[in-house]
C-alpha cells in the first residue's frame, strides 16, 4: 500500500517545520532572530500552568518549549501544537499588559499549599510592586476601614512577603472566604491580604526555576526583627484600638 507511516523523525521535523514557520515574536513585538525547538513541555509545568490555560486540552495539544534569541535576550516560547497548526501562548501580565509566554510570569505557592500556580504578573512588575506593599498593610493595620476589618486582620497576623488577590488569586471558594470580610458600615465585601509563601521563576538559560524573595522590601526579615517589630506594632494597637485589642486577647 501507499500508506506514510510517520516515523520518529518525520515526526519532529513536522514539528520543527512547524516551529519555523511560526511567528514568535519578541518582548517588543518584534520577530524573534532565533528558535531552537527545546521538547514538550513537562507535565509537571502544564499542571502549573493549567489554571491560566483553559483552553488547551491536555489529551490532544502538544506543547513544546522554544527557545528564542529577541531584543532584550533569551526567551522561552511555550508552543502549541494542534491539528497540524502551531500557535504560540500569549499570557497577559495583568500589571503591564504585556502579552507574554507562560515562562516570563512569577509562578506562586500559599502557605497552606504544595500546589504551584502561574500568576498574572511578570517579575519585573513584581519587583517594582514589592517595593511600596509593606507600608500599605501597615496602613490597613492602623487605619483599618473597619473594626471586622481589623479584627481579621489580626487574626490574620503579621505580613512580611507579597500579597495581591488579581496577582496571585486564591483558586479554592472556601480558602477565598478566609481572607474576606464584609464591612461594618457600607456592607461591602472586603479583601484581606493573603501573603504567598514561595515564588518562583524560569530560567531560560538553564531550564531550571530560580528562587524569587516573597519578602516585601522594608519588611523585618530574621525572626528576632519580626519578634520586636510585631510586639511594637501591636503595642501601638493597643493605644489606638484598647477596647477591640483586649477582645482579641492581646
């Protein structure tokens, strides 16, 4: 018979003519000046990646990882692979509003979690966002919009690393619910912050994660810091808020 049988090879030159065919593009929209096809992309990094890949179907899509020269350097284009087409993955930084691959966001994990999950930000974004948050809760802390506010807030505890809710959104309803508070007053819904506990990066260059630093700049990091610093602030609390203070046993 007539018919083709794909072999291994034929097959990753299909996909590599795929790949050179394809229009990557750089961080400046412009054409990248080199691909090199890396492999699939670990199931390990869909799975990270799934909560901001809705429609990539994980039976049938193959993606695969490209590692393209544009310029501002390397980057890694995560391609996908259906019905002979191959399209790139385009992931909006929700603070830039950049369109980027999946590898240029900051990946995140709570505390509470083994569970890594992509975020909306890329980590140039985060780094310049890190710089003015710790003041930020320290003015929630001590001006609180109101007294429910406050008082979950205190269960809460001290925040030292990175928080944002459309940065790094809270996946689970019932875990969501911990970290709101409807407002005393207006009745409106409140969000409280919930620090992540890990932040991670891709390195191109070395296919492999970097560690990103959670710590908010400004923020005490050695335990006996953040000891002294939480028992002045709370201190403090309790020339402002006595009453609510005592309540909560402090």
């Amino acid at each position: 018979g007539n018919e083709t049988h794909l072999t291994k090879e034929s097959m990753t030159m299909t996909t590599a003519e795929l790949i050179e065919a394809a229009v990557l593009l750089d961080e400046d929209e412009e054409p990248c000046t080199s691909k090199t096809l890396i492999g699939d992309v670990s199931n390990e990094r869909r799975e990270v990646w799934s909560s901001r890949l809705d429609d990539v179907d994980n039976n049938n899509d193959q993606l695969v990882g490209v590692l393209c020269e544009g310029g501002r350097g390397k980057l890694e284009h995560a391609v996908r692979i259906t019905n002979g087409t191959a399209t790139p993955i385009l992931l909006e930084c929700k603070v830039s509003f950049e369109e980027l691959p999946p590898s240029a966001l900051v990946e995140y994990r709570f505390a509470e979690s083994t569970e890594w999950r992509l975020s909306m930000v890329c980590l140039d974004y985060l780094l310049a966002f890190k710089a003015g948050k710790f003041k930020d809760w320290e003015q929630r802390l001590l001006q609180p919009t109101c007294m429910a506010e406050f008082r979950r807030m205190m269960s809460i505890g001290p925040v030292y690393n990175v928080f944002d809710h459309h940065m790094f959104p809270t996946s689970d309803e019932e875990e969501k619910k911990k970290y709101e508070v409807v407002d005393d007053k207006t009745g409106k819904k409140v969000i409280l912050p919930r620090p992540v506990s890990e932040l991670r990066i891709w390195n191109v260059e070395k296919q492999a994660y970097d560690t990103v630093d959670p710590i908010l700049d400004g923020a005490p990091s050695l335990p006996e810091e953040r000891d002294a610093y939480w028992k002045n602030m709370v201190s403090s609390l309790k020339e402002n808020f006595a009453d609510e203070m005592e309540q909560l046993g402090f």
